[in-house]
C-alpha cells in the first residue's frame, strides 16, 4: 500500500511494483510482479485519460478507484 497525505494511492494484495505518472489529463501506469497480479490506483482527482503498459489492462474505473488486472505467462522478478 502506498499512501500520501494519508490518501491511499496505490494498493494491491498481490506482491507487486508499480510505476505512476499522475496528472489531471492522464494516468500512466506499469505493473510489475507475481504472475497474475490486481491493483487499485486512488488519485485525488480522476484523470481525463489512463494508459496501461504491457499486458496490463483496466478492469473498472468508478467511485474514485482505477482497478487494474495484470496477467503474464511468466511471474517476473523486482529488480535488486
């Protein structure tokens, strides 16, 4: 869980990393980790647009919460 302000930002009860670039026009974000993975992204404001990297896609955006689920052939590794 990643919090901000005492906002959540980022939670996931898969092990995983994320990359977010947040700005009102978009939400850009890359997920990496166990081999089927599901996270949610709560930004302060909604955004106007969201991409998703990879095999990643989003599954619902509503009340405030983006839901994403991430599906690989392959678990892959945190760098370090």
């Amino acid at each position: 869980m990643l919090r901000h302000s005492g906002h959540t930002l980022f939670a996931s009860m898969s092990r995983a990393t994320a990359c977010l670039e947040l700005s009102p026009a978009e939400l850009s974000v890359a997920l990496r980790g166990q081999h089927y993975l599901r996270a949610e992204v709560r930004p302060a404001v909604m955004p106007q647009r969201v991409t998703v990297e990879e095999n990643a896609e989003v599954i619902s955006s509503d009340n405030g919460v983006i839901t994403f689920g991430q599906s690989s052939s392959m678990a892959t590794h945190r760098p370090g």
